[in-house]
C-alpha cells in the first residue's frame, strides 16, 4: 500500500518517500529531527541496493527490511560487517 523508499539493485537512482516517515501520518506530534533521521537511514539504505546489496536478517543493519517506521527505528544506522564487506571498496565505511 506505500512505501519508504525504492531503488533497483545495482541501478542508477533510489527515491525516498517522506510523507510516511513523518510522525504526523501516524496522529502523533510532528517531529522534524525524527523525519530527517528517518530519511537519511532510508536514503543510506537505498543507496546500498544501488551499490549491489541486498536486504540483510541481521536485526542491527541497516540493510533489514523494514515493514513500518517502528522497524526503521530500530535497525541499525550502519551496515553489518558482512554488509560492508560487499560494497565496493571505495564505499566501505573506514575503519576508526
């Protein structure tokens, strides 16, 4: 019935969706910090299947799927390690 964000794995672009991601479509308080975050994680997540990756069952990445912004919330705000490891090398997060 909607959707967060799309892209085509290993395609050219990804669309993100904001209007769901926005408290208010949910009859809570509007919060402009939250939809940025939101959007940004959705925009990071998008970008991986642009890069090649696919959705991920580790509940910390931030390739899981996810149905609902709860689930969004709650996923991670990086990519696992197996995640990272797929991504071409010049897309890797750096190591600290």
């Amino acid at each position: 019935t909607h959707f967060f964000g799309r892209a085509r794995l290993g395609g050219r672009a990804l669309v993100v969706a904001l209007a769901r991601l926005a408290p208010a479509a949910y009859g809570l308080p509007d919060d402009p910090a939250l939809v940025v975050r939101r959007a940004a994680l959705e925009v990071v997540h998008e970008f991986g299947h642009v890069a090649g990756l696919h959705h991920c069952p580790d509940r910390g990445c931030l390739m899981r799927l996810a149905h609902n912004v709860e689930a969004i919330d709650a996923r991670g705000t990086r990519f696992c390690d197996e995640c990272s490891a797929l991504l071409p090398a010049e897309l890797r997060p750096r190591r600290r």
